[in-house]
C-alpha cells in the first residue's frame, strides 16, 4: 500500500491540523515505525490547550527530518467537533490513555522505552509502576532535565545524544505543553528514537503521583473540572481564561484539511 493511501484524514480545528485515527490504526502506524517501514513518527495530543497554545505556530507540526508528526484527537470538544465535520464517531487518543498500551506494544515488540520529563522524585514511583505492570520492558533511561536545559539549545542537544546513545526507540515526553512540542520538534531527530510522544502528565499517572478523572466524567467532557478542582491555582487561567478563548476559534474555523 502506498504511503498516501495510509495517510490519515485530517481536519482542521481553530486553525490546528488533527490526524484522524482510530486506535487500531494508531497501533499499525507505531509498528510500522518500529520496523522501519515508515518514517519516524512524532505523537501530539491535540486539546482546547493545544488550540490555544499553537495558534501562531501550526508550521511547528509538519512533517520534516525530525520525522511525521500524527496530532491526535484529544478532549471531547474536539472529539465532537470531528464528528460534526466528518459524520463519523472517532476515538480519543489522549496520551494518558495510549501511554499504558503503547508501553504494552513496545514490551510485546522487545523496544526500548526512554522517559524525558517530571521531577526527580517521580523517578522511583514510576521505576516501580511500569516493573510491575510491564516486567520485561526495556527501559533505556528517565531523564529529569531542570528547566533551563530544556529551554537551551545546546544543552538540549548533549541531552538527545545521551538519549540516542542510551539507544532509546521509542521516547516519552512530559515537559508541559508547549514545551514538549516544540523540543520535539528541535530535538527528536537526534534522539534517534522510532516513535516519540508528547504526553504531559501520562508518566505521572501510571506512577500514581496524579490522579486521572473518573472514566464517567471524561466520557462527558469533564476532566477538566476534576482537575481544576484539584489544582485550582495551577489550572484556573487555561481552563476558565484560555478554554473559552479556544473554544470559540474551533466553533468558528471547523473544516475539511486541505
């Protein structure tokens, strides 16, 4: 099959491109990418948040040498959005739910998973979790570079040549939106990881040191509520000042990708 039949749908949303997969096909992209059969892929979470944070930058995801970026459906305004201008239901891939299967896919495939973000103190609790949830997972290395590494390019290349040399395959990253973006897009090409992913908080999650929303709640849009109610002062701006702003670019601009 040729490269563009494999291509994803795509819409546009509030000015951002979204690649339309179902899971399943998310699943055959990683693997293709772990074979070498495709090129690199670069994994986004596309949410009210992401709208907002990229709305002058939307060049930062197109596909060049650091490989193609796959900006994937997350948050239920979008999810609904998507079906309105499509016709069809399609799932939401959030990172904090395709982390825990893409760890899986990577153990079933012998691939080596390197983690990029958190604090330190997040290291042990999360050696812990991913040992008893996946025991024979390869892990290259857990990176926790302080701020000003990350904001510096040089400092940020030495740390992709220690992650390409710990012969990381597929890597994730939870530098906060829209740090991981765009050192993704500076960095990941050096890493020489497969399958590199933006994923937030997802690590936290599965070490236990964030709590997810009920599963009720986020099917009906709430996990916002549920976090904001738990970090208020962190969360108030985006959800309550940034959310509407990003809402309403999305209710005016929902197309068809060129």
């Amino acid at each position: 099959m040729s490269d563009r039949r494999r291509a994803p749908r795509s819409v546009v949303l509030g000015g951002q491109r979204i690649d339309l997969l179902q899971h399943d096909q998310l699943a055959g992209a990683v693997d293709a990418a772990l074979d070498g059969r495709r090129a690199p892929l670069l994994l986004a979470s596309a949410n009210l948040d992401h709208v907002y944070r990229f709305e002058d930058e939307p060049e930062l995801f197109a596909t060049s040498e650091a490989g193609q970026w796959l900006v994937l459906l997350d948050g239920m305004p979008l999810v609904w959005a998507c079906k309105r201008v499509t016709g069809r239901a399609w799932d939401k891939l959030a990172g904090s739910d395709l982390l825990p299967d893409l760890l899986g896919q990577s153990q079933a495939r012998g691939a080596s998973v390197g983690f990029l973000g958190g604090a330190e103190e997040s290291r042990a609790p999360l050696a812990a979790a991913v040992a008893a949830r996946w025991p024979s997972l390869r892990v290259s290395g857990h990176w926790t570079p302080p701020r000003e590494v990350v904001l510096d390019p040089d400092a940020s290349g030495d740390l992709a040549t220690e992650i390409n040399e710990a012969e990381t395959d597929v890597l994730i990253v939870g530098l906060g939106k829209p740090r991981q973006e765009r050192w993704m897009a500076r960095h990941a090409a050096q890493t020489g990881a497969k399958v590199t992913g933006a994923f937030g908080a997802s690590a936290d999650f599965i070490a236990g040191t964030q709590k997810r929303a009920p599963e009720a709640l986020s099917k009906v849009g709430g996990e916002w509520l549920y976090r904001l109610a738990r970090e208020p002062r962190r969360l108030a701006r985006r959800y309550l000042a940034e959310g509407p702003v990003a809402l309403a670019r999305v209710a005016r601009d929902v197309r068809a990708a060129a």
